[in-house]
C-alpha cells in the first residue's frame, strides 16, 4: 500500500520486541507493494536491517512455509520469513500479522534488466523451484489450482454494481466507461478462460510447488548481482505453466526467453496451459482492479488513482489482454497442425 496503515507505529515496535527480541527497532515506512491488504516497512536496530511486512487479516500459511521450506531444500535465492521467538513464521498483533525477512539491498528487475547470464540463472532457480520435493504434510497445506473458478465471482459483483450504476466518484466513473467500452474483450477472455480451465481440468496435468507470481518486481538483484526470489502470498501447486507464463512470450526478447529456457532445462511448454494461464492473469487483473474500484470502501485517492492507471492498462497494445490473446492464436495453430498431420479435417 502507498499510505501507512492505521496501527500506531509503537505497537508495531513493542511486538517486534517481544515476538522477535530485537532491540530497539526503528521503522521506516515504505510505500511500495500492490497489496491492497498489505504495508511495507524497513526495520533498523543497531546491528542489522530487516524488511516487515505487516498484512491486514490471518496471513497465507502457504506464503510463509513454501518459502521455509525451499531454504531448507537449499535454495538461498528464495527469501523466507524469519521466524519468531515461538517458532512461528509470523506474529500476530490486532486484526494484523507480522511477517519480518531479511533485507535485501538491491533493485527489483522491474528497474533493472538481467543479462543474458543471470537469465540463465534465473531459469535454473525456477527448475529448481519445480522439482523441489513436496512432503505430505506441506501438500496438505498449500492450495491446489482449481481450474476456471478464481475472480469471476468479483467479476459478476462490479458487473452488478455497473448495472444499478451503484458507484460514485471520479475514478469509479473512468473505470466504469472503460469498462463498458471493453465489455466484448472481457467477455471474450472470460469465455476463453472457462473454456480452457475446463480443458486443463480433463487433461491431469503435473503439479508442482510453484510462486504464482513471479513477474519482475518480485525478483530483486542485490548488490553483488545475485538474484532473490521474494513475495510468495500466491504460491499453489499448480501445473509448472502457472510460472512460465511470466516468462515466456510476456514481452521480453526473444533472446532473453533462449537465456531463460537454457537454464530451466529445455523441455515442451504446454501451450494449452500457457493459453490459460495467459487468461487467468487476466481475468485476475480484471476482477482484482475491478473489487479495488467499485467493492472496496476502504481505499485512499492513491490507491484508487492506481488502480485505474493499472486497469486501464490491461488493454493497452502489448499488454497482458494482448499476450493472452497470442498465446490462444498459438495454441490453435498448433492443434490445427497436429490435426493436419493425422488427417482430421
């Protein structure tokens, strides 16, 4: 969130102190993140620096035990949450929970493009993510993708309100005209989606531990040019698509995704899961910025500007809507050559 949260800053302070025994910790807020449940703050003491996460509600078990996890599989590039004095990997203080991690000084890959190198690398970080083994117990925990069915619920709710015409103010007002304007593109994407979901549902696909939302600001290079993998708030065992639909055809060059495919081991991508992968970004994107706008009554100016930039955005040339729609022209045009080969007409 871009505005601090409305919790006194010395209880934050005092729970620091009492759940992680840190010495007279000085906050400093950051306004950053896209979290409109979450806040940022850079922690101090005299000797070390840490990064708080402060989340409204109970915090995603999943985001803070995968991460837990991989590190103890070995995978230093992944950043987990420090755990308290109790053993808990969060803290509890309010209607919040405390979450602290390590700090790390760099830029996200959003500022800062990767060489070819640390491409490579990168690939080689998410093959490792993929094939991470995944205990009985941990699969109990951490949500399994359910085809076809996220979003679409806040979809129909901001589709309701734009009927009755149930919202007031100037961003409302620009959303809902863009969103009039795009009614046929949302949905043609929402077909597209359930369709597809359906498909992925009847075809079993492998599942794996994956981040669910690996896209450029959640990869941070630090000072010494070593990659971090951080923000696991969406992680799910997913079909290995869920993650390399961030990186393939998602704009970069073409040389970039070679890098990325070389280091992650070249193997066949499922085109129909990147299809519908492609479109549930979307739909995401839209339901996401859509609650924001009309369902949300706890927004500031900011953030509300925001997500209108943001949703307006989605239809841009280039952008997601656009990629979603290549990945789909891909996928039929393959099928249609296979189909080809055996003679289907």
């Amino acid at each position: 969130m871009l505005v601090r949260p409305n919790l006194a800053e010395d209880a934050i302070i005092a729970q620091l102190q009492s759940e992680y025994d840190l010495l007279a910790p000085r906050l400093e807020f950051l306004p950053i993140g896209n979290d409109a449940r979450a806040w940022s703050f850079r922690v101090e003491t005299a000797d070390s620096e840490y990064f708080l996460k402060l989340r409204r509600g109970a915090p995603k078990l999943a985001s803070l035990i995968v991460p837990h996890h991989l590190r103890s599989c070995g995978l230093k590039n992944v950043v987990a949450p420090i755990p308290a004095i109790s053993g808990q990997l969060y803290a509890p203080l309010e209607e919040y929970a405390l979450m602290l991690y390590p700090f790390i000084y760099g830029v996200s890959e959003w500022d800062m493009a990767l060489t070819a190198a640390q491409w490579r690398e990168w690939g080689a970080i998410m093959r490792s993510i993929h094939d991470a083994p995944v205990p009985d117990q941990l699969a109990e925990d951490v949500p399994r993708e359910i085809f076809a069915v996220k979003w679409l619920d806040k979809i129909e709710c901001v589709e309701a309100a734009l009927a009755r015409n149930a919202y007031s103010g100037e961003v409302a007002d620009l959303v809902a005209s863009i969103w009039r304007a795009k009614s046929d593109v949302i949905e043609l994407c929402r077909r597209r989606y359930l369709s597809l979901g359906r498909r992925m549902e009847k075809s079993s696909p492998d599942y794996v531990l994956c981040h669910a939302d690996i896209h450029t600001a959640n990869i941070i290079i630090d000072d010494a040019s070593a990659l971090h993998i951080v923000d696991w708030d969406e992680t799910l065992l997913a079909p290995r698509e869920r993650d390399l639909m961030f990186f393939i055809d998602d704009g970069r060059s073409v040389d970039t995704t070679d890098a990325f495919l070389a280091g992650y081991g070249r193997r066949s991508v499922d085109l129909l899961g990147l299809a519908y992968y492609k479109y549930d970004w979307v739909i995401q994107e839209i339901g996401d910025y859509g609650e924001r706008v009309f369902l949300a009554d706890d927004l500031g100016s900011d953030e509300l500007a925001l997500a209108q930039r943001e949703f307006a955005r989605l239809f841009a040339a280039g952008d997601v809507i656009d990629r979603a729609h290549r990945a789909y022209a891909n996928l039929h045009a393959r099928e249609s050559e296979t189909d080809a080969k055996a003679g289907i007409s």
